[in-house]
C-alpha cells in the first residue's frame, strides 16, 4: 500500500466524520434533508421511477381514431385499446384488484416494500421533489443553513422558485390524471379556454394541492403516519424475506478508523460509524438499527455504504440485500420451496386468468333473457303452452345494430312468436323487446324445455356480431 | 358553606357540608365543550332554516321554505317533465298506433305496469296469470274479443256474461251427456253425436256458436261478434279447475242467475268513472301484449 493511498484515505475519512455530526435519526421533529449519492441502486430508483411517465404521456396514445385508454365515466364505457368494457363487465375489476393485492402481497414476501422504495408515487414525487429542491439550494449543509437564513431576496427568490415548480409538477399530475378520463386533446381545449366541467376543475385543484403538500411537505411523514400500505406490508415480511439489511455481525462493534491503526491491530467492525446510511437516507431512519417501520427498502443506503466500504478498502457490502435468515446463518430457502409463494402464485395466476378469460370472451353484444314468471306458461286456445321472454340486448360497438333473434332447442313444432322484426339495438345502451314461445302440448315431453336464445347483428364494418343464452321453457306438470 | 376553603388546590367550587362533602368541578373537556357549543349552534341554524317550531297548525316555515312535501312535489314534478312528450304523443294515437310504435310501445308498458298492479292484478293476476274464476289475461282466448277495440270497451264498461241455469232445463242426464261432450271438445276430439244433438235442440249453440267456439259470426274485417259465451272447443276453461264437474256445475247453474245460489259469479266493474281515457288506452296496450292481444 502506497503511502499517498493511505493519506487519502485517512483524509477521505476524515471529511466523512467532520459530515457525520450532522446527521442523526428522524424523530419528525425537523425536515430531513437527505444527501444524494451516485450508484447503482441510485440508477434503479431513476429507472423505476420513469415508469411514471406512462402516467404522463398514456392519455396521448392513439387506437383506431379514440383515445387508448379512456375511462369515460359520464358514458359509463371504458376503453382499453381495442377493448370496451361496460359496467356490466365490472366484475373483472375485482380480479384486478385482487391481482394487484396479491402481487404486492408476494413482491413484498419476496423482496420486502419494492413498491414503496422504487415505485410508489410518494416516494418517486418526493423523489423529484427533493431533486428540484437540491438543484435550486444545494446540498443539504445548504439547505439547512438556507432555512434558517433571514429571508432576503435571494432566499425569497429561491424558495418561491422551488415552490412555483412543485406546484406545476402538482397541476401536471392533476391534469394527467383528468386526462385518463377525458378525451385529453380536448381536455387541453376546454380547460385552457375555461370550458371544462367544474369537476375537472376541482379534481385538477385537488391533485395540485395534494401533491404540493404530500410530495413537498408531508414527505416520508406520508409514509409514518398516513399510509396503510406501510404498515400492512411491515406484517407481509418474514425471515425469508430479502430487504437491504446492515450485516451486524460483520459491522459490531462500530468505531470509527483510528489513524495510523492497520487491518492487524483492529478490534472494531467494519462499520467505521460514519453516519452515510443515515445521512441518504430519504425517511431519516439508521438502517443499522435493522429493519423497521420507517425503511422503505429504497436501497439508498447500500449505494452509500458501498461507497465509503470502497474508500476505507474494505469488502462491500455491510449493507446489502439479505434476509434475516441469510444473516443469522441459518440455511436459506431456495425460491420455490417456499409456500408462500406458491400460494401466491396460484392466487396471481387464477385472477390473470379471470381477467384473460373475461377480456377473451367479452362479446360485443350481449343477451339477457327475463322470463315471466307471472304466469310461468299459459294455454292457448290451440292447446299450445305460450312462454314469455323479455330479451335484453346490451350493444357494446359503437354502431346501432339490428340484431336478429333465432332459438335453438325443442321439439320441431316450437314456435317463436314477436322475433319477426329484427330489434333495434342503439350502442351503448340496453334495448328490451319481448318474444313469445309456444310449444304444442303433445310436444312437451318436459315441464322443463331448455333452449337457447341465438342474436346477431353485422355492424357498419360488416363484421357479425352474435352472442346467445340458454333459458328454459316452462310447462305443465306432466 | 365554609368561609375559608379548607381543601385548596383541589378544584372544588367552595360548597362544602359536613366537614368534608363537597362539590368537585371537573369541566367536559375542551374539545367536548367545543362540539357542544358547535352543536348548540348547528341547532340554533336549523331552527331558522328550516320548519321547527309547532305555533298554532303549521310550524313555523323556516327562511329555507323547504319542506318534504313541496320536495316531494318538486320531484314528481320532474318525473312528469320527463313524462310529458311521450304523453303528449300518446294522447293524440289511438291503442293501435301506440303498438306500431316499439319505442312507444315499450313506454306505455313501463307506464301501464303500476295502473294494471292498482287496478287489475287484484283479480286478474299480476301478468295477467289470471285467478280461479277470473280470466287468464295473457292467452289468446277471449269471451269478448281481444282486439284493442273490444278490449278498451271491456275496461271501460265493465263485462257481464250471463248463462241460464240448467237445473230444471234439463234432465241430470242431459247435463252429464253435455258434460262429458264439452271435456271431449276441449281435449281435441270431435265430440259425442248425442252431445251435439243436445247441443244444438236445446239452443246453447245460440249463445255458443255453431262451432261451440263462442263466435256467432265473423265480420269481414275479421274481428268476431261474440257475446261472451266462451269457446268450448278450446282447452281453456273459464271456471276454474275445469273438465267435468267444472262443466257441469256452470250448465246447471249458469252464470250470474239472480236467486240462483250456486250460480257462477263473473263480473267485470267498469273503470270509465276511475280511469282517464289516457290510463285506459295505456291499459288496453298493456293487456294487449300480454301475450294473447289480436
């Protein structure tokens, strides 16, 4: 080892001690002010958090002349690309949300709160936030002795600057969020010119405030003390689970670097106690006291570690991804022989196929059959037992369609009466129309007949669109 | 009431008896005291806002001047708002223009469903399902036509059948004969010769009709001049639960014989007096679609 190697070192290590004394654990008490460092994880964070963009630009994309992806409330029809769906079909959002659920439900049993570290909007808003905050007032020695600077010009200057950006981030999000909804070219027509329904208005100022105060001032406050997801996940952890863990064993006891002193002579850890951990981290927590209700396992802190390990020279990774078991020695689980995430899986996997399933079969048209029940049947002076149906025929195109009605099923005498004239199906609404069955006694051989309602409409493109249901026909006792 | 207070610092209100007993003052606290005060003047706005104090009939108004049943008014109001084209459209067609009209049509349903569960569904079944001796509405068999014409009539002025009481007439062996000979029509067979004899030399075929289908003649514009008498030769029955007895109980007794005791009832009440021509027409398009309208 070179002599100029270990001066820069020590120096190194000195100006991380002369930093150290700034930092301390998050209390709530004052603004944390967290340093931000370069490295791996750093650039994950950024990666994850470009996701986000999706939210900004989606509402833009274009299919076949509409929106992609447009949920349109006030016509109660909701387009996903080259897929309409209704109301009716709202039952797939449960199985979506139970996706979601579960997904973070087995991400986080995997991996521990990856949601909340890279992807969540508070911590990728906040994010932002405190980078804008950084670029306009420094580092966070800085940003604290601007706080507590006499408001003068350049401070008022600054402030107001940081404040003004954070709330067009704020209206941006607000405006996206609308534009989801609303058709978004016309959205930016009408709501410039002062035309936009006042919900618009409201949900945009709505979104602006919340996030102004959630991402600029709430901060991981947001994550303490409002959010359930928090402290649900903090139960979905288990000794499996892999989360950025500080390695005690290999760290205690902490102390810092002793000038002069060589690997030999050491009676301390690794930890050289320098404070970085605690000085990125976003929440304002000590990692090192382990995992606990403030991580965000944002990683931020091995990137920090990692760094000084590398400049002290020794090994990397103090702070790294591991599971308790990993750190306590026991052997570890491989993946999948794991119940957990099996069970998950499973889950995962039968509400994917519900929504596949569902998307899969979504007819474009769709049938009800209501049978009166009062009668069930009667006679008819023919001796034959009359049925009614009231048929309700739901047009999901965005054509108005006449839809022809056929029947299948029963004895060849069966007659359809009422079906005559095609129905008059206008899109996107349920058109009634109601059709008599009659059947010749002699030709029941059931009081119970089943059958089956056939509609088919061609739509201005030409292309046929049927669906069907099966109903029953009702006698007499026999 | 001691003059010095021998417990300070305790918060008590300085009335003390018998040496020790006193009186504590523990306040609500504040922000209980808050709610209640706030509440207090939630109270005190409503009272001005809103009809509260009982003075004399009416309570006082309230500057609101809000009240259920001008509420109530204000909704109903909007509900025949709404109403209001389609029933203007629907009081200038007739029963039979309505029903070339599907969209019309599908209205008139919706609007006629309450008046037929007030006024009809009573005896004749909600649907029309019908009732032991009231007829099935939603086949296609009537005792005085199914047109829209016939049916409207019948709503409007009520229907009476009348059927002389047999006993005494005819012998009991007669009866049973024709008895058997309608159950025998109503299942498709061609009838016994003796029952067709008896039939037609006893006169019920003046009523009945030559075919015993209830028609006496056919009009060229196809609608049927009955008189109520129903179609033997169908497999419906007017009284309940049909086939032998049911035959020939109503042969002997008849229907709507005054100062016969077993004499079947059948009256229909008219609804001219009860119901607008509006809510009359609505019906007749009702019944008509119930599943047996001509």
């Amino acid at each position: 080892m070179s002599n100029t190697r270990v001066e820069g070192r020590t120096r190194a290590v000195d100006e991380l001690y002369d930093e150290s004394v700034h930092w301390h654990v998050n209390t709530g008490g004052e603004t944390i002010h967290a340093k931000r460092l370069p490295g791996k994880w750093r650039s994950i964070k950024w990666l994850a958090a470009g996701l986000w963009l999706v939210f900004f630009l989606g509402p833009y994309l274009r299919w076949e002349g509409h929106q992609a992806v447009l949920f349109d409330i006030p016509n109660r029809q909701y387009h996903i690309f080259a897929v309409t769906v209704l109301p009716q079909d709202f039952w797939m959002l449960s199985l979506l949300l139970l996706f979601f659920a579960i997904l973070l439900a087995v991400a986080t049993a995997l991996v521990g709160r990856v949601w909340c570290g890279f992807f969540c909007f508070q911590t990728v808003w906040t994010d932002v936030f405190t980078w804008i905050e950084e670029k306009l007032e420094g580092q966070p020695p800085q940003r604290r002795k601007l706080d507590k600077a006499p408001v003068d010009l350049r401070k008022a200057g600054i402030k107001a600057t940081k404040h003004l950006l954070w709330l067009i981030i704020g209206f941006a999000t607000g405006f996206s969020f609308v534009a989801w909804f609303v058709d978004a070219p016309s959205l930016w027509r009408t709501f410039f010119l002062g035309e936009a329904n006042l919900v618009v208005y409201v949900t945009v100022g709505l979104f602006t405030v919340g996030t102004y105060v959630l991402a600029g001032w709430l901060r991981e406050q947001t994550c303490f003390w409002l959010c359930p997801y928090a402290r649900i996940q903090g139960v979905m952890l288990d000794r499996t689970t892999v989360v950025p863990t500080y390695d005690v064993t290999r760290g205690e006891p902490r102390g810092r670097v002793k000038k002069g002193e060589g690997a030999a002579q050491r009676t301390t850890g690794d930890c050289i106690d320098c404070a970085q951990c605690v000085a990125v981290c976003p929440t304002g927590i000590d990692i090192r006291n382990g995992q606990q209700e403030g991580c965000i396992t944002c990683a931020l802190c091995i990137d920090a570690c990692d760094a000084v390990m590398e400049k002290v020279g020794r090994p990397k990774g103090l702070i790294r991804y591991a599971s308790l078991d990993e750190l306590e020695g026991r052997p570890t689980k491989r993946l999948l022989a794991r119940p957990r995430v099996w069970v998950y899986s499973t889950i995962l996997l039968a509400a994917l196929s519900g929504i596949i399933y569902g998307l899969w079969s979504l007819d474009a048209i769709e049938l009800k059959v209501l049978q009166e029940r009062a009668p069930l049947y009667v006679t008819l002076s023919d001796g034959s037992i009359q049925n009614k149906y009231t048929l309700k025929v739901l047009n999901k195109t965005n054509d108005n369609l006449s839809v022809r009605v056929s029947i299948a099923g029963g004895p060849a005498s069966l007659q359809l009466v009422g079906a005559e004239e095609p129905i008059r199906a206008a899109h996107g609404t349920v058109s009634p129309a109601t059709v008599f069955v009659r059947i010749p006694r002699k030709d029941l051989e059931s009081d119970r007949v089943p059958l089956t309602f056939h509609v088919e409409g061609v739509r201005s493109t030409g292309e046929v669109v049927t669906t069907k249901r099966p109903t029953v026909f009702m006698g007499p006792a026999r | 009431m001691a003059e010095h207070n021998p417990f300070p610092g305790e918060n008590n209100t300085g009335h003390i008896w018998d040496d020790n007993l006193r009186e504590l003052n523990n306040p609500a606290p504040r922000w209980w005291m808050i709610g209640f005060w706030a509440s207090v003047l939630w109270w005190v706005g409503y009272a001005v806002l809103y009809p509260m104090w009982p003075i004399g009939q009416e309570p006082t108004p309230g500057i609101l001047g809000w009240s259920q049943i001008l509420e109530y008014e204000r909704s109903l109001a909007q509900v025949t708002e709404v109403r209001a084209p389609f029933e203007e459209r629907i009081a200038g067609m007739t029963a039979d223009q309505i029903l070339a009209d599907p969209g019309l049509t599908q209205y008139t349903l919706s609007s006629a469903k309450v008046l037929f569960g007030d006024y009809c569904s009573a005896c004749h079944g909600s649907g029309g399902a019908g009732n032991p001796g009231f007829p099935v509405l939603a086949d296609d068999d009537w005792l005085f036509g199914g047109t829209t014409a016939k049916l409207a009539e019948s709503i409007a002025n009520g229907r009476k059948g009348a059927m002389t009481a047999h006993k005494g007439i005819l012998t009991d062996a007669e009866i049973d004969t024709l008895a058997h000979w309608v159950v025998e029509l109503s299942e498709g067979q061609p009838g016994s010769e003796q029952g067709w004899a008896l039939y037609r030399g006893k006169g019920c075929n003046a009523c009945h009709g030559e075919k015993a289908n209830g028609i006496l003649a056919q009009l060229p514009d196809g609608s049927v001049v009955t008189v109520g008498a129903a179609n033997l030769a169908d497999g419906i029955w007017r009284f309940e639960p049909g086939g032998f007895e049911s035959a020939r109980h109503t042969i002997a007794y008849g229907v709507n014989q005054p100062g016969v005791e077993q004499t079947r009832d059948a009256v229909m009440p008219g609804f001219a007096g009860r119901l607008s021509e509006q809510d009359i027409k609505k019906l007749v398009v009702y019944v008509h679609e119930l599943g047996g309208g001509k």
